[in-house]
C-alpha cells in the first residue's frame, strides 16, 4: 500500500490551480523513512483523495503530482503515457526521425526528458522516481522502436539537488559514436555524449527554420555552439558569421559548415559579448541577428544581473544592425519572463534611439509542449523583431 502525505491548505489550492509541484514547506505530515522516488497518496487536512505523486527526500520541491486519479502507478501507467508522448511528436512532426519524446511536467511525466535522434534514444531522469525506473523506461523504448542505443545524459546539475550522481553512459545497445541529424535542409552532426544538453536544442528547431526566412545580406548568429542557426541562415543569406566561444562547439560548427558546403558561413571563436561590442563601434553592417545565448538567470536571485547581461547583448545586436534590419533575441531562462525580455529589447532599443516593431512572439518547437498552469514548462522565449 501505497504510503500517505497530508499537505497543507495552500499545497492543496496549488494542486487544484493545475501545478503539480508541492513544495516541502507545504508538507504538513509524511512518513518517516521514505527515501525518495517513492509513489506517495496525497491528502488534504480533511483526509480528501488530492492525487499521486513522485516523493523527493533532498529537494525543496518535496512532491511530483503524476496523476489525479487513484489508479495504480506501474508499468502499464508509465507505457500509456509514454505511448501518449510519442503520439502527439507523430501528429506535429509526422516521419521526423529526430525530435523530443517526452518533455517532463508537460507530457504528464515529472522528471523525464526523452529526445530521439533517428534509431539512438537519450533520456535523463532527473528525480529519484524516474531514476529508479530508468531501467524499465529504456526497455519500453526499446522495443517501442528498431534502436541501435538508449543512452542517458544524467550529468546535469539539477540532479544534484535530489541527492542524485552525475552519471552518463549506455543503457542499452551499443555506442553511439558521432551521429547526423537533418534540420530542414541542413545535416549537422552530433555526440549525445560528448555534447551539451542530450547533444543538440531541439527546442529551437522551427525557429532556426523560421529565422532563415529572414535571412539576407549578411548575418550574424551569436552564441552558436555547433552552427545550428547559421546554417539555417546560410542557405539563403550572402554571408553568415557564426560566434562561439568553446573550442570544441566552434570546431563542431566548423565541421557542419563544411558537410553542408556552406562556404558562406565563417565560424569565429570569441566571446559574443566582445564580438558585439567591438562591432558597435563601427558603422552597421548587418542584415540580421541572431541572439540564442544560454540561461543567464538559473534562479530568481539571478535576474537582475541576466537583465544587464539580456540589455548589454540585445543593445549592440540593434546597434550593429543596418536599417530594416531584423533581430532574433531568445532567452531560454525561465526567470526572465516574456515581459521582462520584451522590456529588456525595449529599453535596448531607447539607448539605441532606434524604433524597434515585433513581428513576432514565439516559443519552442512543438514537441516540447506547454502545459497550461505550469509556467515553468514555457521558459523559451523569442522575439523577431524589425528596426526600421
């Protein structure tokens, strides 16, 4: 039988407001001994049936709610919502080989992320829950597609916080070495355990595809890691630079450059934040720009420093850009909100003295869906912005 935890009056209004995180602060009785990863009943003060979830013995969010209903959480649950995972990406991206399977909290599914590139699978369970099924869920995958691997990136720090080890490696299959993945047009090349992240962003998939649209004259993409948005921009703009500041990633974005013969595209090793600020000093020359740094606010203590760090990059962007040209700023950072950035290429734009119009407002791909009242499942943010 499962065990039971009674959370308090605000834990159970959070939990009928849609989240499904309760925090510890909000744990009014549990029993002693749990470890961490079990699957725990939650109650209200009355003794009221609120759900299921995922108990955490070290992190401040204390509670995972997996389901509402009183059902039990076995291998059939997992295999059903999964299942339901894998059908939406063959709704919005019907025969595409490389996408993210399961996306956490948004697919129903705390603390595992899944992305898939063609026959090699990678997954990460950042929650004692999920760690303890890593095995079970790996075999589901297994056989629910003609794999040669399932790998798991677990060295991320997040797993810290739960007590967890960083760990990476083969769980299934054989090793993966260097992979190649299509993007539209682009082939890119890939190590799902030498890379950052589960080896690419596929979060930004549509809007590289999208930003190409833009693209003309001469572009610059900011903070490229392996040339993912320059080469979008490649195949149709007169020149693209792309900046990365990690040798390794510059040398990848190199290599994709050269395997797509975009001899367009230059790849330049150097910090983004100097590249810009040298280029302001002279007169504009480009047609567009490309912002995709990474999360500068991990915390809300963060924020005012990613702020700075947001307007310094988002100012000398404007300032580089010639007359109708055209800004790409993202932020993938949670803690900075759509407001705030939209406020931050605002207020970049005013030390500019230029007028900045949004021609649009847009998120992640669409495999990494939003579950509405989870805020936290919408941290990409993108502005496409013009400067007449």
């Amino acid at each position: 039988m499962e065990p039971s935890v009674t959370v308090s009056r605000r834990g159970a209004e959070r939990l009928a407001h849609g989240h499904p995180w309760i925090y510890r602060g909000d744990v009014e009785r549990a029993p002693t001994g749990l470890e961490g990863g079990e699957v725990v009943v939650l109650k209200d003060g009355r003794g009221r049936f609120l759900g299921k979830a995922f108990w955490s013995a070290r992190s401040k969010i204390a509670l995972r709610v997996v389901t509402r209903e009183d059902v039990p959480i076995d291998e059939g649950f997992f295999a059903e919502r999964i299942a339901s995972a894998i059908a939406l990406r063959e709704k919005v991206f019907p025969d595409e080989p490389s996408v993210r399977l399961v996306h956490g909290e948004a697919d129903l599914l705390p603390g595992l992320v899944i992305d898939k590139y063609g026959d090699v699978v990678v997954m990460q369970t950042l929650i004692p829950a999920t760690e303890r099924r890593k095995q079970m869920v790996a075999d589901m995958l297994w056989n629910a597609f003609r794999l040669r691997c399932v790998v798991e990136r677990n060295d991320v720090k997040v797993r810290e916080l739960e007590g967890l080890p960083m760990v990476k490696g083969v769980v299934r299959g054989v090793e993966p070495g260097q992979l190649e993945y299509r993007e539209g047009g682009a082939r890119m090349r890939l190590d799902v355990l030498g890379g950052q992240k589960t080896g690419a962003f596929l979060d930004q998939r549509e809007n590289r595809l999208r930003a190409a649209e833009y693209a003309t004259g001469r572009c610059l993409d900011c903070f490229s890691y392996a040339g993912a948005f320059g080469l979008q921009l490649a195949r149709r703009a007169e020149r693209v630079t792309a900046i990365e500041m990690q040798g390794s990633a510059a040398a990848l974005a190199s290599e994709n450059a050269g395997l797509n013969q975009a001899s367009n595209m230059e790849v330049v090793e150097a910090n983004a934040f100097d590249y810009l600020r040298d280029a302001s000093e002279r007169e504009p020359e480009f047609d567009l720009v490309v912002l995709d740094p990474p999360a500068f606010a991990k915390n809300k203590a963060a924020i005012p420093a990613a702020r700075r760090g947001y307007k310094e990059i988002n100012l000398r962007a404007i300032q580089v850009l010639k007359p109708g040209g055209v800004l790409v700023s993202a932020s993938c950072s949670y803690h900075m909100s759509e407001e705030m950035l939209e406020e931050v290429i605002l207020d970049a734009s005013r030390d500019a003295g230029r007028p900045a119009q949004v021609i649009e407002r847009r998120g992640a791909s669409r495999d990494h869906p939003v579950l509405l009242g989870v805020p936290e499942t919408r941290y990409l943010k993108v502005f496409v912005v013009r400067l007449p």
